[in-house]
C-alpha cells in the first residue's frame, strides 16, 4: 500500500486553517478552534495535515479513545464538539480504539491523501483496534463504505471497522 506524509499542524495558522476547513465541508456545530488545539494538546496526535504548495491543504482528526470514549461512542453519549479528556488516550496510555473525529481537504488530491492516510492508520499500524465514524456528510458516508467500515449495532450514524474481526470473518 501507498505512504502518504501528514505533518502535525506547526502554527495557529494552520489550526485555524483545519477548523477553517472543517467548517466549510460540514457546517456548524463542530468543535470550536480551542476545542481542537486543546484535544491535541492532550495526545499530541489529533491532526495531521497534509499540505500542498507550503499551504495546509487537508486535515485528518484521528482521536485515540480510551475503554471510556469507546464506550461513550457506542452508547451515543459522546460529543464530538466537547471531548472529555477521560475519552481521549495520550501517549502511551492504553488504545481502545479510534474515532474518525473529522477530515475535510480543499481539492480531490488532499482528499484522497487523507484517505490514504486513514487506510493506513486502519489496515497497517492498528489492524487490531475498531475504528468508528459518523456520517455526518453524504460524501463521508461513502468514504467509509469505501473503506469497509458498517454501521454499528443500533447506535445512530455509528460505522465501524476492525481489520482483525472483518477479515477473518470475510
């Protein structure tokens, strides 16, 4: 599979420009600016961007979960625009999952960097962790069709997909 470079946001500019970014391709209600640098404060791994002509370009929100945010998720409890720190793993804490909290990119090239970005997070570094998403957009919804991803139990808007269960089980 293809590598894809994201970088970590190295300015306010570029956070601004994520949360620029994210409220252009879905709307409000979304986390606000310090929202966004608080939660990637905490694990020093929430956005990554990709860039095109030095410009931030695209934005992928992978969010660590902890066993409480994992379980928030699947009890339709948790809110995307006002994490709790206990939901969100730091570094070297234990994983009990990803959220797919947001990706937006300006053109089709950054969109399809951060998707191969996010396959790669999925099928090569944590094939053994769930990773969950919202369709919060129609174009979002079928990205993670496109990705494998199946909507969770009963939980509203939830998808999932977990290489090590979805794979031996195909």
């Amino acid at each position: 599979m293809a590598a894809v470079k994201l970088f970590h946001p190295e300015t306010d500019e570029e956070y601004a420009r994520v949360h620029e970014l994210a409220t252009y391709e879905l709307g409000k209600g979304l986390a606000s600016l310090d929202e966004i640098k608080r939660i990637d404060a905490l694990t020093h791994a929430a956005i990554w961007v990709v860039r095109r002509k030095a410009q931030v370009s695209g934005f992928l929100a992978p969010l660590a979960l902890t066993l409480a945010g994992r379980d928030a998720l699947i009890n339709d409890t948790f809110d995307a625009a006002n994490i709790r720190q206990e939901w969100v793993a730091r570094m070297g804490e234990p994983l009990a999952g990803f959220y797919c909290w947001c990706y937006a990119g300006k053109d089709q090239v950054s969109r399809g960097a951060l998707v191969l970005g996010l396959r790669n997070l999925i099928d090569r570094y944590f094939p053994d962790l769930p990773f969950f998403g919202r369709d919060s957009t129609e174009a979002g919804a079928r990205i993670m069709q496109h990705l494998g991803f199946y909507p969770f139990g009963a939980t509203p808007h939830l998808f999932w997909r977990c290489c090590s269960v979805m794979d031996v089980a195909a």
